[in-house]
C-alpha cells in the first residue's frame, strides 16, 4: 500500500512539472538568423559577428538576419598598473 502511494504521489509531482527549454540565442554572438519554413523547420542560428556575414550566409533560404538581444560581449581584462 506504501509502495502504491509513493507511486502515485511521484506521478502527481511529475506531472505538474514544465518541461525545460532549450535557450534559443547564443549569447556569444551578435548576430542570429532566423530560418524558417516547411521543408528546412524553424531554428534560430547565432554563429555571425556581423549582419553582412549573416546575410551573405542567408541568400536563397527563408531567412532573416537580426540583433541577438541576449548578446553579452567579454569584458575585456583590468589593466593592472606596473609597479
């Protein structure tokens, strides 16, 4: 009976679960490219460092080129002083 119980209660808490998304944008990149369309799916592709290599990459598909908003550029490292 405990076992039936531990059981139910399990799939109770499995099933008020969301399953996890995945992050669709890069953010190592600035640019991304939306391909969409039936015979190549949706995805978004963020591998471009500028709009130029984004467009160029996106000529004869259905494409669109944009600004990855979750784009977090590297800091770049203090300078420390000589001493």
């Amino acid at each position: 009976m405990r076992l039936l119980g531990a059981l139910l209660l399990a799939l109770g808490v499995l099933s008020m679960t969301r399953p996890a998304s995945a992050q669709m944008y890069d953010p190592r990149y600035p640019v991304c490219m939306h391909v969409y369309g039936e015979l190549v799916g949706e995805r978004m592709d963020c591998v471009f460092t500028s709009l130029d290599q984004c467009q160029a990459s996106a000529v004869g598909m259905p494409a669109t080129c944009l600004v990855n908003p979750y784009y977090a550029p590297r800091s770049a490292r203090p300078h420390r002083p000589e001493r």
